[in-house]
C-alpha cells in the first residue's frame, strides 16, 4: 500500500482485517494512519511518548471495532480520526467520552455497495475542498480539530471576536457543503 | 419514535465532532444523536471534516517497534468489542444507560421542590448534566444560572410559551430566551438537562427569569 491508496482500497482493507484477522492487512493499513493519528495527538498538546502510547491504543481500538465500522457512513480515515479523538479524550484529558449507540453493520446486513462507493467518493472529495479552502479558514478549521480548542480559545489565539469565529467556521462548512455538491 | 422537531445546533455538532463539548454537554448529545437519524448523519458529515484533517496533519515518526508493539496490545485485549445497543423498551439511550448504570428505575433521586425530582450525573468539571422528573401539569422550576443550557427531552414533553418540546427533541437555550416550561398533562416528563455554570434552583420564588447563553 502506497500513500495514494483511495479510500474505497481502505474499506476493502478493513473487510480483511474484519473477515480473516488479516495481520499483514492491518500493518498497511497501521503504516498509513498510525503516523497520521500521531501527529494529530502531538499537534492537541499530547509529549512525544504519550502520543505513541495513545495512538497504539487507538489502532488497537481499530482492530477490536472492525466490526463496527460501516463504509457507507464514514471512510476509513474519517472513522479511524473518530477513534483517535476518542482516545485523546480519553488518555490525554482524562475524560469519559459520551458516544451515540453504535448502529453496526453485520455480516447478514451488509451495506449496499453503491452507498459505500458513494460516500467514499464523497470524503475524497471532501477532503479535497477542504484543501482548496483559503488559508485563513482551513487554519480555523484545523484548529477546532486539533487540540482541546474551544470557540472562545481560538478568539483568544486569533484576537478575533468570538462571533466572527462562528461565523467563519459556519462560512467554512458552507463552502465546503457548497464545492461538495 | 414521535417526530422530532428540535435538533442540536451546528456548533453543538463542530465542537462534539472535534472534541472540544465539555463531557456533560457531551452526553446530552451523544443521547439525542442516538435517537435522531437527521443529527446523526450531519454529526457524520463532521466527522468526515475531522477525517480529512487528520488525513493533511502530517506525519509523526513512529518508533522501529511500534506496530509488533501495537498487535501484542491487540493479542493481549479482548478480540472484538460488541456494538453498544439500546436496550429495547429502554427509556434511556445507550450512551445514557452507561452513565446512569441502568435504566429509569435505576436512577437515584434527590428531591428539590415542587414535586420535582433531580438526579445529577457525575461528569468532568466545567459543566453539569442532572436528570430532572417533572410530574404532569407542573411548572419546571424555575432555576438561575449564568451560562448555556440543552435540555433533551426523553419521555413526556414540556411546553413553553412558544413551543412543545417532545420525546427526543433538544431545546438549546440561549441568553434571549425568558420562558416557563411545564410538563404536559398526562404523563410526566423526564429530562437530561446540562449547564456550564452551576445551576441553583429558586423553590421559594415564584419566578426568575432564566438567563442563558448560547454556546
């Protein structure tokens, strides 16, 4: 697997993983993402050492919840970025995280693959409006993501008024929306 | 599953997708997320921004041993984690059900005027998330507090003088809003309702007006 690799060659990925434990499956997939997890755990504040702790914990997490993951509800990487956030909640602010009841998709239900094909097209593209945002708003973006950055703190960091932030970051999932459809 | 009407804000949806909702408000969402299908396909929508910022964060160095020590966690813990289920005929969603350690009938509760009862959950500081009872046909105390509060309503409803807040639906309240809700006849009314400020309830006045703010 190569860093190219297009998100619907992760779902077929994670049906590896999910059907025949599939180790060699899972170092591609931990090649990619483990990197990525932990550079999104330095980047919300986590040492060095505790970032590689929590992003083992997390691709762990990946594994034990491989058959929860639905593909026609998020891509892979947007799954694996719920569980990473988890995680960070989890280890590094030392909180429970509240999480809405899994609505899994079984071995007798599996979801129709022109949703899965749909939805994985629809994250690339995502991600790729989100790429073409002006710096500005992708900057605010990131920050909300990153790191336990409230509305209120990214004013603090940016010196903007609280109600031009809300109505940056709503302009910015707009865009998003908008270049998305 | 009645209709639902009111549903969380996107803010509310940002801040819980990027982690930042404090664990009381948190667990308001998580449990109206676990009852309605339309918030839960745009906190997804979320997530998937979240997704591709992780995917354009870069990449940290990983140490030489870290994914031989990555499968040695995953052969020492349990294989497969079960999906986390609402109980049927439960009252309480799953991620609720966890917190109380059970359902309804499981719940401890502390009396605090009026007939209405409260039972405060315990969460992170910074914010607090109590289950309040309120008997048919009663006034939801009035309370003061200074800062945001979401009121989740999980059976019965509440009225206000400007709407009807039923099963599932999730009343964001902000500074503007000076309202008396009271439950409806017929069936008590059970609530999750967080704060970000510590919430005193005023038995002995007749009324305050509650101030709130939007978060």
């Amino acid at each position: 697997m190569v860093a190219d690799t297009g998100e619907s060659d992760w779902v077929a990925v994670m049906r590896r993983i999910r059907d025949d434990r599939d180790q060699e499956a899972f170092a591609d997939l931990f090649r990619y993402y483990a990197p990525r997890v932990k550079a999104y755990l330095m980047r919300g504040g986590a040492n060095e050492s505790l970032a590689e702790e929590c992003m083992q914990e997390a691709m762990a997490t990946v594994w034990r919840k491989v058959e929860l993951f639905d593909p026609s509800r998020a891509s892979v990487t947007t799954w694996i970025f719920t569980i990473a956030r988890n995680r960070r909640i989890d280890v590094i602010r030392k909180e429970r995280r509240p999480e809405p009841e899994d609505l899994p998709w079984g071995p007798e239900a599996e979801p129709d693959q022109e949703d899965v094909v749909a939805l994985q097209q629809e994250s690339e593209r995502l991600a790729e409006a989100l790429g073409s945002l002006p710096e500005k708003q992708r900057l605010l973006i990131e920050q909300a993501y990153f790191g336990d950055l409230s509305h209120s703190e990214i004013a603090a960091k940016t010196g903007l008024p609280l109600g031009t932030i809300k109505s940056r970051i709503r302009l910015a999932l707009d865009r998003l929306r908008h270049a998305m459809k | 599953m009645s209709k639902i009407n009111h549903h969380l804000t996107d803010e509310m949806l940002l801040s819980y997708s990027a982690g930042s909702l404090a664990e009381a408000f948190s667990l308001v969402v998580a449990t109206h997320v676990s009852m309605c299908d339309e918030c839960r396909a745009r906190l997804d929508a979320f997530d998937a921004v979240g997704g591709s910022v992780l995917n354009d964060c870069g990449e940290a160095v990983v140490g030489a041993d870290s994914l031989d020590a990555t499968l040695a966690r995953i052969t020492a813990g349990e294989d497969r984690l079960p999906a986390r289920k609402t109980k049927a005929d439960a009252v309480f969603p799953a991620p609720l059900a966890e917190y109380v350690d059970g359902d309804l009938d499981a719940v401890k509760w502390t009396r605090v005027g009026g007939g209405v009862r409260q039972a405060i959950l315990p969460t992170s500081k910074g914010a607090t998330v109590r289950l309040l009872h309120i008997p048919a046909g009663t006034a939801v105390p009035d309370h003061g507090h200074n800062g945001a509060e979401m009121t989740l309503v999980l059976k019965g409803a509440f009225r206000d003088e400007f709407d009807r807040f039923g099963p599932g639906d999730v009343e964001v309240a902000n500074e503007d809003l000076h309202h008396t809700p009271v439950a409806e006849e017929g069936e008590d009314c059970i609530c999750l309702a967080a704060t970000d400020a510590p919430l005193r309830f005023n038995a002995i006045l007749p009324r305050i007006a509650q101030r709130f703010v939007r978060i």
